[in-house]
C-alpha cells in the first residue's frame, strides 16, 4: 500500500501566488475582448485615429452602416467599387492599401470556412466584422483594432 504524504507548504504557497497573479491577466483579457467595436461607425471612428492615417470609405454614403472601405491613401469610391472579392486580384495588387470590411448580420452571413478557404490570406474576422484585402493592411487592422 502506497502512502502519499502532503505537498510541503512552499507548493501550496507558489500555486496561490501564481493563481493570485493570473487575475489582472484574465482581467486584461476580459477587458480585450469586450471593447471590440460593435457597428461600423465605432469601427469607423477607431480607425481615425489611427497613425499613420487610414482612410475610411462608407460604401453606401448615407447609411453609416454599410460596409466600408479603409485604405492606405485616398481612394475614389467609384474606383473602389470596381474591385471584386477575388484573391487572384488581390495577387495581382488591385487591392493593395485597401481593404474592405463587412459588419456580419443582417442576412450577410459568411462562414469561417469560407474565409479560409475561399479567401485564405486575404480575408480574416474579428468579433462580427469580415474584412478581405491586401494581407499587410489586414494585419495593421488586427493591431489596430485588438490592441488599441
């Protein structure tokens, strides 16, 4: 019969101590996910304030909500409109500094498998907004928007 004896004191401590420092972490964390922006104009108003600047183009003028287009420098919105969904374009560098993004909702429904295999790459999600265009302005949005 195997006699187990108790942990010696300075474990139990250690386990506490490391559980008490968890806390602010779990807390940072909490913290992270709930200021996640809710609705394109929140979105819209986090990336003003970006440095260097980004420019946001409202797909549909008048309604706030509609997808948006950020990118790099100006851009037309008649220029803008001419681009497609498609990852070859995004090869080919039309969309370069340009990314559009898409509040999910509303009978708009795109799946993660979808952006990972339709899309790979160029496409992502954070919270309830999709986004598809050039990788590099995909990544500086992820900052920009998980770690204002």
């Amino acid at each position: 019969m195997l006699i187990r004896k108790p942990l010696p004191r300075w474990v139990h401590v250690s386990l506490f101590v490391a559980a008490v420092a968890m806390i602010p972490l779990f807390g940072q964390l909490r913290h992270r996910i709930v200021s996640l922006p809710r609705s394109q104009t929140e979105l819209s108003a986090r990336l003003s304030r970006c440095t260097p600047p980004l420019h946001v183009v409202q797909q549909v003028r008048d309604i706030p909500e509609s997808p948006i287009w950020v990118c790099v420098r100006p851009q037309s919105r008649e220029h803008l409109r001419g681009l497609f969904l498609d990852p070859g374009r995004v090869r080919e560098g039309r969309w370069q500094g340009i990314v559009l993004c898409q509040l999910e909702g509303k009978g708009s429904v795109i799946t993660d498998d979808f952006i990972r295999e339709a899309w790979g790459e160029y496409g992502m999600r954070i919270g309830t907004f999709v986004f598809f265009g050039d990788p590099d302005l995909l990544q500086r949005l992820r900052e920009v928007i998980i770690d204002h």
